[in-house]
C-alpha cells in the first residue's frame, strides 16, 4: 500500500460508503454517496474542495453514484442514481445542467449507476433497475440503448461498471450475472467470461471496471469476494493476479466498489465499507 485516508463520518475527508472514483490531472474525485456529495482530493489524498449536498434542487444529490469527466468540454457527468438523473458540472462544482426522470422510456432512468465517456463522445449510463445501457450525446440527447433484464449474451440483471477499449468495445460490469460483458460501440454482443464464485476468474457482484491502457489489461472490482482482479485484454480474459483479502487492515478490502488508475500506474480504490480510499502499488508480473 502507498496510502490511504478518509473514516467514516461526514467532514472534509471522511466517507460513508464511497462508490465510484476517477483520477483527473492528477485529482481524485470520489462520489461520497452516503454523505450525498462529490469530494474531490489532490494525488497525495490532500483534501481540495466538495459540492453537492442531500436535496433535489440543481447542484444538490441523492446518493450520487458513477463521475465521467468528458475531453471536449471538460464537463463532469454524475448519476445522481435516487433523483433518477445526470447532472453536469464545470471543473469547479459549478452546475451546468441536467437530464433524466424515473422510469424506462428513453432518455428516463431507474437508478442510473456508472457513467462512461465514449471515444466517440457519447456518454454512457448504466442502469440498475432497467437492465440496460443508455447512450447520449454531449448535451444529454438521448442516441440509442441496449440491453434488457436477463441472462442470455447482451441481457443484464443490474449492470453497474462500465469502461471503454481505446477501440471502441464497451466492458460491462453485469454485476447480478457475475460476468463481465463486452460489445461493440453500436451495442452488439461480443464476448462475455465470469460466472458465479469465490475461484480465480470467478465473481461474487462485480462491480467497478477499469482498463489499463498501458498494459492492455482490465481491472474489476470484486466486490463481495473483497478483492480486484485483473484480466488481460489480448488472452481471452486471462487472469493476470488478483489484489486484496477482507478486513481492515492496510491492503485489505470491505465490499470495494470504485477503481481508477493515477498517473504512477498505482491502483486508487473505494474502500466502501471501511469508508476509505486506498492507493495500491501495483505488480503486473
């Protein structure tokens, strides 16, 4: 481990139960779900600032989930999951806009989860409860959708995180399936591995997803095994090592959710139930 911060509790710095997180020109940006805020930290896990609060005005949150920062207008898009929308913010916290109600038709949600930015540009949202995927256009159009509930190839049961290839293919987290899911940049079914387990390449929930360019390789987080792994993208998912046992301790892992990488190579994860971040040296061989 290289370090870590945060307790439970709701002052700068302190979590309760954070979900999903991103690292950004060298920030980490954590969505504090239990404490219905965005916090966001410097590499060294140095606290900067946090917006956001419980309510359903603009600018406020309930239980905010997955954070994309897109590259054409440096915009940050959050799913505020329990107010069934994205809502969009400058790089400051500033609120830009919003979309989204509850339901299932286009362009509506039910608990929106993950948020992902395209090579394209389309912004993709995953969806609890509709079993799906949702793509958007930069302002919030909706574009096209794929996926209903079930377990056949390209059916869910409450997907949550999602990636994208520098190709295009979108990495799905179908976390009640205990697989991960990949398609192409139109939604077609490409491959799939993972079932349910405790074994090595075996899930119990997975949940968050990340790709490391770099290494052609993708990290999930395992979530009730208390653990990542991490697959190779060019040798039909094969397991490369796994991080991470249950427990308290430095290195150890309750029910973690997000991952990202920072700019060291170093794994930043979301220590959900021990209300904490974690930053972890990692060995690829």
């Amino acid at each position: 481990m290289v370090r870590k911060w945060g307790t439970e509790g709701s002052e700068n710095g302190q979590f309760i139960n954070p979900w999903y997180i991103i690292v950004h020109q060298n920030h980490i940006i954590v969505s504090d779900s239990g404490n219905n805020r965005i916090q966001i930290f410097d590499g060294e896990g140095t606290f900067v600032r946090a917006f956001g609060g419980l309510g359903t005005a603009d600018g406020l949150f309930h239980a905010p989930r997955g954070i994309a920062i897109h590259p054409a207008n440096g915009h940050m898009y959050i799913a505020d999951s329990r107010n069934q929308r994205i809502q969009v913010f400058d790089g400051n916290g500033k609120f830009v806009g919003k979309w989204g109600s509850i339901g299932n038709a286009d362009g509506q949600f039910n608990l929106p989860s993950a948020v992902c930015i395209h090579p394209n540009g389309h912004i993709i949202v995953s969806e609890f409860n509709n079993h799906r995927l949702q793509l958007f256009d930069v302002n919030g159009n909706f574009v096209h959708k794929f996926g209903v509930s079930g377990s056949k190839d390209g059916e869910f049961q409450n997907p949550q995180g999602v990636a994208c290839d520098p190709n295009g293919n979108i990495y799905v987290a179908d976390t009640m399936n205990n697989r991960i899911q990949v398609f192409d940049a139109t939604g077609k079914f490409i491959r799939k591995w993972g079932s349910q387990g405790h074994r090595d390449g075996e899930f119990s929930s997975p949940f968050a997803v990340e790709i490391d360019v770099k290494n052609n390789s993708i990290y999930i987080g395992d979530q009730w095994n208390h653990r990542y792994q991490l697959f190779s993208l060019t040798d039909d998912a094969k397991l490369i090592r796994k991080y991470g046992n249950p427990g308290k301790e430095d290195c150890q892992l309750l029910h973690p959710r997000g991952v990202a990488l920072n700019e060291k190579g170093q794994l930043v994860v979301a220590d959900n139930l021990n209300h904490r971040i974690q930053i972890l040296e990692i060995l690829i061989k």
